[in-house]
C-alpha cells in the first residue's frame, strides 16, 4: 500500500474562507491567545438514519487534510497508516472506479495533481459518458489554499481559477455540491432528458459529505442507514436539507454507498447495510481526515 500525504505546519492562527464564507470566530489579532478547540463528533439519530458528524471549528490548528493511496484500501487502514492513534477523524472522499482501482475524481496534494481521472481510460473512453465527460471533468472539489501565509477552504469547480494571492495546497474532487445549491445537472450526475441519475441521488443510502459553515468551520457527515428499516439512509435533497438547518453555507456530496465510513475517537463507523443488516466495509482510493494534535501552538 503507497499513501501519498501532506502534512501542514501553519505559522498563522487565522482563516479567510476563500469566495465562500466568513472568517471563523478564532480570526483576528486576539486569536493567537484563544484556547484550542479539537474537532467535536456527535450522533444524530434519525427514523432512517443515524448521522456520524465532526464539527472542526478550528480549522487552521486542526486543518482537514488529503491522503490518497495507490491500491484500493479500507479508510482505517489509511488513516491507522497516516495519523494513528493521533487520527481525530477520517473520512472517505472521492469517486474511484472499483474494476481498475483508478480515481474518477481529481486530487491535489503539496500543489501536485496526483490522481487524474484524465488517465482512466474505462472514464474518458466509455462511449456512455461521452456526452457527460466535459461536465465530469469539471466536478466540484473540496480545497485548501494558502493566501498570503493564510489557510483557507473553499468548495467550487475543479476548472475554477485559484483566486489572487493563493496556492492550492490539496484538493479532491467528488460532487455534486448540495449547498448552496445543487450542481448534480451541471456536473452531469442527473439528466433530466434522460432519467440519469448516476448516484442514485434521489434514493435513501448511505451518504458521506463534507460542508462549511458561516463561521468557517468544517464539518465531515456520514449518514448510515438503519437496521430493521427500508428505505434506509437519506436522499441528497434531504441531506442537504439536513446540513442547512445545521449551520452550513456551502456543503460536496463525497463517494456514497458502500463506500460511506467515518472514523472518530477511534471508532470506525460503516454506513451501508448488506441485505442481512451486516455493515459493508469497501476500500477506497482518497480520504479527508484532521489530527487530534493541533498543528499550531496557541
């Protein structure tokens, strides 16, 4: 197993969220001398989900991070391999096709593009997405910049220009975005002319998302169905609809389904159901994850 990691070592205790949201409440000349806030994770019950949710307040200290490997690997191994018992939370984060191994979804690391759906030959050469493949290319992606010694976060199109004064340090690609609205007709998992919907979006499963609020935290969400209850899981509407009424401005579907796992305090949680209630344990190609250690002294 090959992980490809970036670690960041921040000289500066503020954050600007980048044609996103506002600066979060640890930004300003005071904030140097603010207490460490950990990512916080809670539960969420609902009828036909249970909602695994990290809150990172502090995302400069304990900035969300890009680890991406080359064979197919279950989210805990990675996570065990890159942070260890250090790991606050992990989760699985962009598209990848099971038969090959190989990304559909773009990732950048240490300024790098290092996961190129471009290279897919069963992407760029499948006669049924030919029609789709300008849009797929164009997915929306989580991003870290540095601006100006200043870390910042944002969610937008992969062909989005870097604003002025920044350098994307890491990205990874996935989509569509849920909030502030949905981009699943621009980024082409649904086409209405058709009845296409490539993620089955409009269907209860199990979801993985990553959002970022008003105050600039960040939040990764997975929701895993429900033994004993059919449908089981949420659609993206509703899961968008979730993350609203939590506090988040701009939110990106990750990889769903089988793949959906979340690791915090140490706890791996599966999200989807087999047909005999069993959690499904899929290895993926990139995961999101932030470190309990915080990488700026307050």
């Amino acid at each position: 197993m090959v992980l490809r990691n970036v670690g960041m070592g921040l000289g500066v205790v503020a954050l600007g969220l980048v044609a996103c949201s506002p600066s979060p409440d640890a930004a300003g000349a005071d904030s140097a001398l603010a207490p460490t806030r950990p990512p916080v994770y809670e539960t969420l019950s609902l009828p036909s989900a249970t909602v695994h949710w990290v809150t990172i307040s502090d995302p400069v200290r304990y900035p969300v991070r890009v680890a991406v490997t080359e064979n197919l690997t279950l989210v805990e191994a990675m996570a065990d391999q890159i942070c260890g018992a250090d790991c606050a939370a992990a989760i699985n984060a962009g598209f990848f096709d099971p038969n090959n191994g190989l990304t559909t979804s773009a990732v950048v690391m240490d300024g790098e593009l290092v996961a190129d759906p471009r290279q897919n030959d069963r992407l760029v050469g499948n006669p049924d997405l030919a029609s789709y493949l300008d849009n797929i290319l164009n997915r929306s992606e989580f991003r870290r910049y540095t601006c100006d010694g200043i870390p910042s976060y944002a969610i937008t199109f992969h062909q989005d220009p870097i604003p002025d004064g920044c350098v994307l340090a890491e990205s990874v690609g996935a989509g569509p975005q849920l909030l502030p609205e949905s981009t699943a007709i621009e980024e082409g998992f649904l086409d209405p002319a058709t009845g296409r919907d490539a993620i089955g979006s409009q269907a209860a499963n199990a979801r993985s998302a990553v959002g970022i609020t008003a105050e600039g935290a960040v939040v990764l969400a997975m929701v895993a169905q429900v033994p004993g209850v059919s449908p089981s899981g949420l659609s993206l509407p509703d899961l968008a609809d979730l993350m609203a009424e939590r506090g988040i401005v701009q939110a990106l579907n990750l990889d769903g389904g089988s793949s959906s796992t979340l690791i915090a305090n140490g706890t791996t949680h599966y999200g989807r159901l087999n047909q005999a209630g069993e959690r499904v344990q899929r290895p993926v190609k990139s995961i999101l994850w932030v470190s309990s250690q915080p990488a700026v002294d307050p």
